[in-house]
C-alpha cells in the first residue's frame, strides 16, 4: 500500500491506530486488542477494537508479524501517524533558550555542531538520537588564512561554505615572512570565493606566482577530499 494515497479513517480507527503506535513505541512487541483497550480510554470493548483492527490492517496500516500474534505498525501507519495524528509541541522559552545557550558554547565548527546537536536531541527526548552532517554534492571554497609560525612552517586554515573548518601544515621551499603571506591569502579570497575543486585547478593554471600556486593546489586537493565518502 502506498503511503503518500491511504484511504480516510475514521475517528475511532485514527484512535486505535494512535494507541497501537503508542504503545508499540513503548515496548517494541505485537500490541493486542486487550493492551490497547487497558491502556487506552477509548470506550469500546476490546472485539470492537479487534475487529477494527482488523480493518486497518487490510489498510495496510498495522500487520500481524506472526500467526495469534498482536498487530505491528507498517511504514504506511507509521507515516499516517506522523502526518496526521502526531501533535506538534512548542518548546517552552526556557527550553527554547537553554538549547540556544549550548550552541553558543560551540565553535563554528560543523563536526562540533552535529555532535552537540545530537547530545541535546537525546537529552531532550529521552531516546537515542541520530544526527548526521549536511552533505553537498561539492566542497565550495569561502576563505583561508595562512599564518607563519615557525621557520618555513605555515599553518594553513581553511573554511568551506558551510562553516567546516579544516588545517594543513605547510612546510614551504624557503621561510616566508607574514607580510606576504597575509598578501597571498587576500588575493585569493579575494578572487576564488564559492569555486570548487575543479574550478580552482582551472583558475590557477594562469597564476604566475609559485607559492600562489602551490597554495591553491593544496586548497583545491582538500576540496576534493571532501567528496569522498
């Protein structure tokens, strides 16, 4: 059965089905009509609830996992469930500016952020939570900065679009003082904002300068690391 063109239900049926849901959530065994009936105020016997069931199972909705088993929800229930019958709930503004204060604890770092994301979502639920990184189909540049710090090792730190944040230690031909470095890190900011991998490596074939050049390589083979899975 399709999920997206389930049939209308009726009261007593959207009743049962948010019951079972609930109660299948709670403890993840086949939920009978009895346990729905004891648990639930729904103010019927427990046949009627049987045999309602039975309707929402021919829905599509719940299924029998086993023979005299209970009946379990089906992806197509579930998704009547959360579009229809799931009520939603606005955080408290105490909650609300809890959760903003964690936040502004992390650094502009995304791997911090979907770390503290899920620490806050399975504290606040209750439950385990699972929160993975956006994912774009290229790395795009926003900006870098090289800083000299000691000798002829330059500590090279790049944000992509996103606020990913990554750091590469160069260790260049000969020592190059701050001054020029600082020169090169505004040129290209200046000039390769939003490109990709691909577009870097096509810009910088008519850069001039050596260690310009070098940089941008490295820039543009980090970008494209970033596509790996």
């Amino acid at each position: 059965m399709d999920a997206h063109h389930l049939p209308e239900l009726t009261e007593r049926q959207l009743t049962i089905l948010a019951a079972l849901i609930r109660a299948y959530i709670q403890t993840p065994e086949p939920i009978s009509s009895k346990q729905i009936s004891d648990a639930d105020d729904i103010g019927v016997s427990s046949a009627t609830i049987r045999n309602e069931m039975a309707v929402l199972e021919q829905l599509g909705m719940i299924r029998a996992p086993h023979t005299s088993a209970g009946r379990v929800p089906t992806e197509a229930g579930y998704r009547y469930f959360v579009e229809h019958l799931l009520q939603e709930q606005e955080l408290s503004r105490q909650e609300q500016r809890a959760i903003r204060a964690e936040f502004t604890q992390v650094a502009q770092d995304v791997h911090k952020w979907v770390r503290t994301a899920a620490t806050v979502l399975a504290h606040r639920t209750q439950a385990a939570a699972l929160v993975t990184e956006p994912r774009v189909r290229a790395a795009r540049f926003k900006h870098l900065q090289l800083i000299n710090t000691q000798g002829r090792l330059v500590l090279m730190i790049l944000v992509l679009e996103g606020g990913e944040l990554l750091q590469h230690l160069l260790t260049l031909a000969e020592t190059v003082d701050q001054e020029r470095l600082t020169q090169i890190s505004l040129l290209i900011n200046a000039s390769y904002g939003g490109e990709t991998a691909e577009g870097i490596r096509q810009k910088a074939r008519t850069v001039g300068d050596t260690l310009t050049h070098e940089v941008l390589d490295l820039v543009a083979e980090m970008l494209a690391e970033r596509r790996k899975p």
